[in-house]
C-alpha cells in the first residue's frame, strides 16, 4: 500500500512509550507502516518483544528499556536512541494502569501507582523527550493518550479518571509552552477498546451499560486508533492542530440521557 504524501513519516522517528501494551503496539504498527522509524520504550522488554514481534523484524525498530516513572531510565533510553537516530520526532505517550477499586477502600499505595504511571510517567516523558525535540529546532509532534473517564469521570475507576483528567490538563498546558518552539502537543480520547488494563472491570453489568450510551452500539478496536495517531504525528496533515483533545469513542462523549 502507498502512503499519501501528507501521512507520509520517512525520515521521522517516534518513540513509543507504553510499546508493550494493546494500543501502543497498534499504534506504533501505523505509524511504521507510514514510514517511521520506532523506538518502542518498555518497563518490561521481554513482554513488549512479545507484543511487538512483527515490528522489531524491520529494521527500522529498536526496544529499549525504560520506567516511565524514573526520569533516570528515562533519559538513559533517550541516549541510547540518540545513537540510533539522528532526530526525535514523534512521542507517543500510552503507558497505563487502571483498578476498579470503590473510592472508600482505595490505598494510597494504589492511588501512587496509578499517578505514577498514567500522569507522573506523561510529565516525566514530556519532560525528556519533549525538551530534545524542542531543542533540536526541528519541532515535532507529542501525543498522549487519555480517556473518556477524564471528562466527566466514569463511575468505579476514581484514579484512573483523576489521572487521565490530569492528563488531559498537561496536554494542553504543554501545547501553549512548546508551541514557540514547533512541538505540537495533542491528546486522543479513546472509547472503549477492550485491552489487558480494562477486561477485569468489564462486567455484564458494565458493559450493557456501555453499550446503551454509545452510539455505535460496539466495542472500538484497536485498529480504529490508527488513523488518528497517523494524521496527529503528520506535520503536513496536522500542522495547526495542538492543545487538541481527540475523541475516538463511538459517540460516548455526545451521550447525556
């Protein structure tokens, strides 16, 4: 298949962090399959060579290692792609923790490894990669995954909503800082796309409820996030497009009554 011009990414190179899980596998497959270059970031290498296996058979794909929530690990994966690839161009943040755990029994052990990962691992990312891209002057594109529990918050996942809310708040408050210098930072909000982090909250009950408010009346699929990922990293797609909440949700978020 030939890649339009204005989607195609020869040249650029994305780092994923979060490559091992559901969406960032597929999301990373898109943006390969349009010419990027893939520095897939795992906490967990040999889960993500798993995942990612198709992948990492091209050679324009490499796994490092990395804590999202360590900004050490961090900025020694940064290294690392540094003497791989010439540039950064592309960060695409999809890291993840939920639980389903009802407010009044909730730990704050739990609560810290919910933060941690899904809004303290964004910043920490924004905060290495986003800076190399805005100092190398080529720009670039940054695009963190949120939720529709970030607005409003969905019932029985309270820390998941407060950190995708959070997320959602640093999304836009970096587009307004790195614009000046042409990093363009944006947010997709999936729907509900059946995943590792979300199966053990889906019950009967919760998922008869999803479907009576969204339109579509179905789950989304993974694949439904590729073409957003695609036109967000593309600068000749999405040029004038930052501070940008994206929903992919089959209609959840037009929902009231």
């Amino acid at each position: 298949m030939k890649t339009p011009p204005m989607f195609d990414l020869t040249g650029k190179t994305a780092v994923i962090i979060g490559a091992g899980s559901t969406l960032g596998s597929s999301m990373a497959k898109a943006l390969q399959q349009h010419g990027a270059g893939l520095a897939l970031v795992a906490r967990n290498t040999e889960k993500a060579a798993e995942t990612c296996t198709d992948l990492l058979q091209e050679g324009n794909c490499r796994l490092f290692q990395a804590d999202t929530t360590d900004k050490a690990q961090l900025e020694t994966a940064l290294q690392q792609i540094a003497q791989w690839s010439p540039s950064v161009d592309i960060l695409l943040n999809c890291a993840g923790v939920n639980s389903a755990t009802p407010f009044f029994d909730l730990e704050m052990e739990e609560w810290d490894r919910i933060m941690d990962v899904n809004l303290k691992g964004t910043v920490l990312a924004c905060q290495v990669f986003g800076k190399y891209m805005a100092e190398s002057g080529r720009g670039g594109s940054i695009i963190n995954i949120s939720s529709v529990s970030s607005q409003p918050p969905l019932s029985r996942v309270f820390t998941y909503s407060a950190s995708k809310a959070g997320v959602n708040s640093v999304t836009q408050f970096l587009a307004r800082e790195l614009a000046p210098q042409g990093v363009r930072v944006n947010a997709i909000i999936p729907g509900f796309i059946p995943a590792e982090q979300n199966r053990a909250i889906l019950s009967k009950e919760r998922v008869e409820s999803i479907m009576n408010h969204t339109p579509m009346k179905r789950f989304g699929t993974p694949e439904e996030m590729q073409g957003t990922v695609v036109w967000l990293a593309s600068e000749a797609a999405s040029s004038f497009v930052t501070g940008a909440l994206i929903r992919v949700d089959g209609g959840f978020g037009a929902m009231t009554i």
